[in-house]
C-alpha cells in the first residue's frame, strides 16, 4: 500500500487524518510490525493492521485523536485477550499519529518517492503533543519503525521486494505473474518470442524480449532469485547452467518433474559443474503437495513456495547482519 499516497490525498481536502501503525509486537497477534493503516475523520481508513476486534478499536482511538485536535504521535499497548477479549492471546503496540494539513508538503514529497517504487526511509522526532516533522533519510532499510530512545523515529514505507528474473511467457509464465503481482516480488519477465507478451502487466513487472535470455543474468542482482520455464528445455538448460554458475543467486528454480532433474543433473555435471553447485537446482518447483497440472494451480504453488523461502532468506539476512554488529562492537 503507498501510505503516503493516501495522507496526501486526505490532507488535500483540508482533513487532518491519522496514521496506525503496529509498532511492535509480542505472542499471537493479527499483522506484523509495519502494518499500517490510515484513518479518516469520517471513519474512512486504508490498509488494515489485521481486522477484528484490534482493528476496530485503533480506528476509534484514531478517530478519537483527531476529532480532539491531538498533534504528534503516541504509543497504544493493546492486550488481545484482557483488553479486547480476542483469543489470540497476545499484545501490539499501536502507534497513532494525527497527520495535520500543514505536512502537505511533505506528505506529496513521500508520496512521489513511493510512487516511483522500492522502499522509502524517513527520520523525525518525536515529542510530546508535536507533530513529527519527517525528512528523507538515506539510511539502509531495516525495520519498518524504529522509535529510538532520544526521540529519534526511523520508519521505512513500502515492500523490500526480492528481484525475480522470470525466464518464459508461456502459459505458467502468464499465470505465475498474476500470482506474483501483491506478494514482494520484483519480476523481470524475459522471453525470445515476439508477441508473446500480453499487453498488460502487474505494476511489478518489467517485460523483456531478448533474443538469448541466458545473457539477462548478467543485469541480475546477487540474491535475485531465477525462476525458469521457457518453451525449450534446452534453453532452460542453458539459462539454469549459466546462474548456478554464478554461485551469487538465493534461488535457482527450474519448472519440470524429477526426470528432468535427473537428466538435466548429468547434463550439468558434463558442463562441469560439482554436484553442490547442481544441488542448488530446484526442481520440480512449487509446494509438493499441489498435483494439479492446471497453470493457475502451478503458479499458484510456486508463489506460495518463493514467498516462503523469501521470508526465510530475509531472516538468514537478519541474523548474519546481527552477527556482524555484534561482531563489530567487539572490535
């Protein structure tokens, strides 16, 4: 959800609106930290931090807080079981903050960065019954809000998104795409057929036609994750051999059954890649449990499988880059 977009176009109409965030979060609860909402005056909102109950009360406590004129931002600790009689059982911190009209400008500035794509970091200061005045902040993204102890406010708006060069436009390709188009995924789908391509395409994705594919790794960031279903077997082949090659990709995926594991294995092997640099290949890809041959049932698998290992991959990230501060401050 572009958060801005919708504070800007709010305070646009002369309305103060308010901004909910969960803050952080402890046992059972229904949206992670960064879930965010924006509130009306009217009781209108966008984006949701997990339904229900807890829903609820943040969209009158933010109601609350505008209709009495309250600037700034204030943290909400919210039991789901005491004080909500929810079952979850566990406890969110909820950030309100009343946006007035006179961060307009501010709020288009963060607006057009979301807009052009890729996640937005901002830094401001909170204090008591004062509005927290936001800036662009160059900082790397880390957690999406991060209240420091002098005050200090860190937030990062809109999805990481895990690059995915997509390798064929046929049809699982055309369903995968769909699939792929609300999850954190940035697709670069890449075909040799002209006209291949259906004319629209998710916001997420970037349509190359190229005549030898394999080469479109070269534009591949480290960590992007390969997904291969050409027309030809062959080419995948050729595709997969070139990016478990480059040992520097999270995920290597080749759509097939395991026979053509099997043989596309001994082809590797004569290519002269070692059996743990061919241990990297996926495939079959997808959940296993999912036997349907219908593309959308697919596709439908190989999203639920890449989001998973992308989740995963975010939190091997994590604990490596706490190993190495940790590390770090021990120097």
């Amino acid at each position: 959800m572009r958060v801005w977009g919708h504070i800007a176009n709010t305070l646009e109409t002369g309305s103060a609106c308010a901004l909910v965030t969960v803050a952080a979060v402890k046992g059972s609860t229904p949206r992670e930290p960064g879930a965010r909402m924006i509130v009306r005056a009217n009781g209108g909102f966008f984006g949701t931090i997990g339904g229900g109950t807890l829903e609820f009360e943040a969209i009158r406590l933010a109601r609350s807080a505008i209709k009495e004129g309250y600037s700034g931002l204030r943290i909400r600790t919210l039991s789901l079981g005491p004080d909500l009689g929810q079952c979850c059982g566990g406890r969110a911190d909820i950030a309100l903050e009343v946006i007035p009209v006179s961060e307009l400008e501010i709020a288009r500035d963060l607006a057009e960065a979301e807009a052009s794509g890729g996640p937005v970091v901002t830094f401001g200061t909170v204090a008591d019954g004062q509005p927290v005045v936001r800036k662009r902040w160059n900082e790397t993204p880390g957690e999406p809000f991060d209240l420091r102890n002098d005050g200090a406010l860190v937030e990062c708006f809109g999805d990481v998104k895990r690059p995915l060069f997509l390798f064929g436009a046929g049809h699982v390709g055309k369903a995968a795409v769909l699939a792929l188009a609300p999850l954190p995924f940035k697709v670069t789908w890449i075909d040799p057929r002209p006209d291949i391509f259906p004319a629209a395409v998710p916001a997420n994705v970037t349509k190359i036609l190229c005549g030898d594919p394999a080469l479109e790794l070269e534009r591949a960031p480290s960590g992007a994750f390969i997904l291969v279903m050409t027309h030809s077997h062959a080419l995948d082949e050729q595709i997969v051999a070139a990016a478990l090659k480059a040992q520097r990709f999270d995920y290597c995926g080749v759509i097939g059954s395991q026979t053509k594991r099997a043989r596309f294995r001994k082809r590797l092997q004569a290519r002269g890649l070692s059996e743990g640099v061919i241990a990297n290949m996926v495939c079959p890809v997808g959940h296993p449990d999912i036997k349907s041959k219908h593309p959308a049932a697919i596709a439908a698998g190989i999203a639920a499988d890449l989001l998973h290992r992308n989740e995963a991959a975010h939190q091997q990230n994590r604990a490596v880059e706490g190993v190495a501060q940790f590390l770090a401050l021990g120097q």
